[in-house]
C-alpha cells in the first residue's frame, strides 16, 4: 500500500490509466469537433472542378464548318477489296530470330553454351545481408 501512494496513483511502473483513459477522450473530443468543422471549411474538394468553375466561363456555341467539296476525305473502303493475297507454295524464308538467340535452332548459335547458369541471386536485401525489419 505504500508503494501505491509513492507512485502517484499508477498501478504498475509507468502505466497510469486514468492519465491515458484523460488522453484517449480528449483525442476523440477533438476528432469529433473536427469531424462537424470539417464539411464547412473543406467541402469545396468533394465536388468537382466542373461544377465549382460553371459560373466562371460562359458557354461556347461550338460553329461547324463544312469544308469544301475538294478538301472532303472519301469514305474509307475495306482493305479486303483493295489488297488480294495469294496463297503460295514457297517455304517460309529463315530470319535472324530463328538462327541466333537464345530459342535458335541451330545448336551452334545458341547464346547459352554453357547450359543455364543465370540462376536468380535472390534479393537486395538478401544480398546486403539486412534484417527483414530494415525494409519493412
């Protein structure tokens, strides 16, 4: 019992629970307040911009003028009727994608001779050697 009155009121070392039980009421005094202000002082960026500049700028009658017979596009025709293929019996030519690279046919052209040493390293942090909690 003497302990308890040293302390000040506070069951265990460094907790007082009608301090905290003051502070938490207080936040949520102040949230509350600021919750009602909010809508008068802030309210203007819950509309849109549309709506808040409508009275600024008078409306524009948009004019259409017709162009002139000569400067008229033609109707677009469908590319069926203006390119005709052909089927053909010649073989597909070989190109440099199918001869070098990495999915190359041809054994001697394959960019990995050695089998597949690029494997993955890991990360950065794993690399680094950082705890997991550094990046978190």
């Amino acid at each position: 019992m003497i302990m308890a009155g040293k302390q000040g009121g506070m069951a265990l070392a460094g907790c007082n629970y009608v301090g905290q039980d003051q502070i938490w009421k207080d936040h949520v005094s102040h949230e509350k307040s600021a919750a009602k202000e909010w809508p008068g002082n802030w309210n203007f960026l819950t509309t849109k911009y549309d709506d808040l500049v409508k009275d600024d700028f008078p409306k524009q009658e948009k004019h259409t003028v017709e162009p002139p017979a000569h400067m008229r596009i033609p109707p677009v025709t469908p590319l069926a009727e203006r390119v005709t293929v052909h089927p053909t019996d010649k073989p597909v030519p070989r190109t440099t994608s199918g001869m070098i690279g990495w999915r190359s046919t041809e054994e001697r052209l394959r960019l990995e001779k050695y089998g597949k040493y690029a494997s993955g390293k890991g990360g950065l942090v794993k690399q680094l050697k950082w705890p997991i909690e550094a990046i978190v």
